[in-house]
C-alpha cells in the first residue's frame, strides 16, 4: 500500500468564523470558558470515560473517573490541530478547564475497552443542521489529521509494551476496515476495503457516509440502540486514536512519542 492515496481524499469544510461558533453553542454563557464533559460511567465500577461534549473524537477512559477527565485533559493539546483545521483552535484553547456537565451509564463494552459504547443525553438530542455540519466538519478534520500522520510516520513503528502493535499499514487497514465495514453500513453506506484503498475510494466513501449521516438524522430515523452524534463521534474517535497511536510509535528521525494511552 502507498500512503499517496490519502492525500487527497479529504474535502474539509470552510474554516468557521470564531465568533459564529461561539453564538451556536448550545450551553450556557457562564459555561463557555470550560471543556464541557460528560462522563460515561461503567455497569460494573472497571473504567470510566470522560467525553468532550463538543468535540466528536476527544474522550478517554480510565480506572477512576478522576483519573479518565485527567486524562481527558492531558489530550486537548493533541486535539488543537484537528480544531485548527476548521478554524476552531482559539475557541478549543480558550476553555481552561474540565468541568462535568453530567453523567450517564455505559454498556458492559464500556467496563471491557474504556471505551465509550453508549450514546449520552447530548447525543439524544433532535437534529440540529448547525451543530450537524460543526461536528461533521470536525470529523473531516480528523481524517485529515489520520491521513497527514499516515504520509510522515515510519512505516515500521516502536513495538508496544509487550513487543506487539500493528505497522503503520496494518493500522490503516484496520481503521478503514471498520469504518466502511462496521460503522458506515450502520446508515446504508458501506464500503469494501479494496474501494478504501485507492484516494478516489476513500474520498467518495467519506462524503457518502457523511452525507448518510446528516441525512438519517435529518429524517428521524432510529438507529437501534446508537444515534447519529454518537455514531459521528464514534467514528471521529477510532479514528484518532489510531492516528495518535501512530503518532506515538513513531520511529522517524529521533521521534519519542509517548505511550498511548
């Protein structure tokens, strides 16, 4: 595989005015300087995760509650450039702090991964074309992110822990793998692999599937037991988890990224 067929498959959405974004988020004023979280609690007391509200990719799981919105915290950094990529960095770097905005019980895949599995309250929410397209632009700013990071990493990367972990072509086959064959085909957009792996592929699946998205929720349509927000955040979240995961196992030059987390 050539990390080529990436560079083009991202079509990114106007960079939004700042004070825009500000006038449609849909918290209160007093709220605004802080990252909003919602903490996804587990069924069994194992990991919790702490979930940015607005931003789709930006969550991480824990053994504490503590300890996961600590972590959360530790991330934001990481998620500046993907919020830059759509004009929304000052607006990210101007909330100072965590603050819980609620909470809601996970799935048992929640206590098993430290991974959100369950839609919050938030993602419950009707649709709203606005705040659709905010977090959709923000999901295409994470895949180019994914495919930025795939073009410079080596494609040999640092072993794991225990010695283990996927090269970086085994990372884009996964990631790809389930986006066209797991979550897209969840609203009627499906995608085989072979199609993936070539830029026009790529590029043509991500419009569908954000277009499915947008759609599907636009009509109302159930989603079984997820909902559009979470599936989009979802999405936004595998797929920078691996992006950051190849950041990290970087052997270029003299990268020493730190152990994902």
């Amino acid at each position: 595989m050539t990390v080529a067929l990436l560079e083009s498959s991202v079509r990114l959405p106007p960079r939004r005015d700042q004070s825009d974004a500000a006038s449609r988020r849909p918290y209160d004023e007093a709220m605004t300087s802080q990252l909003q979280v919602l903490i996804e609690e587990p069924t069994r007391g194992k990991r919790w995760v702490a979930v940015a509200a607005e931003w789709p990719g930006l969550e991480r799981g824990a053994k504490t509650e503590e300890e996961a919105v600590e972590k959360l915290a530790r991330y934001v950094p990481r998620y500046l450039p993907v919020a830059a990529r759509v004009g929304l960095d000052a607006e990210l770097a101007s909330q100072t702090g965590p603050a819980i905005i609620g909470r809601y019980t996970g799935t048992g895949s929640t206590d098993f991964w430290g991974i959100s599995f369950a839609p919050s309250p938030l993602d419950r929410e009707p649709f709203d074309a606005p705040s659709f397209d905010r977090s959709a632009g923000l999901l295409r700013a994470a895949w180019a992110e994914f495919d930025d990071t795939v073009a410079r990493v080596s494609p040999e990367l640092r072993p794991g822990p225990r010695g283990g972990g996927r090269s970086r072509d085994r990372i884009v086959q996964h990631v790809l793998a389930n986006e066209g064959g797991d979550f897209s085909p969840r609203v009627k957009a499906p995608s085989e692999l072979e199609d993936l792996m070539t830029a026009a592929g790529l590029a043509d699946h991500r419009d569908r599937f954000v277009d499915a998205m947008r759609a599907w929720y636009a009509e109302g349509k159930p989603l079984g037991k997820w909902t559009i927000p979470y599936l989009l955040r979802h999405t936004a979240f595998h797929v920078l988890d691996h992006t950051w995961e190849m950041q990290d196992r970087d052997l270029t030059g003299d990268a020493t990224g730190t152990p994902n987390e």
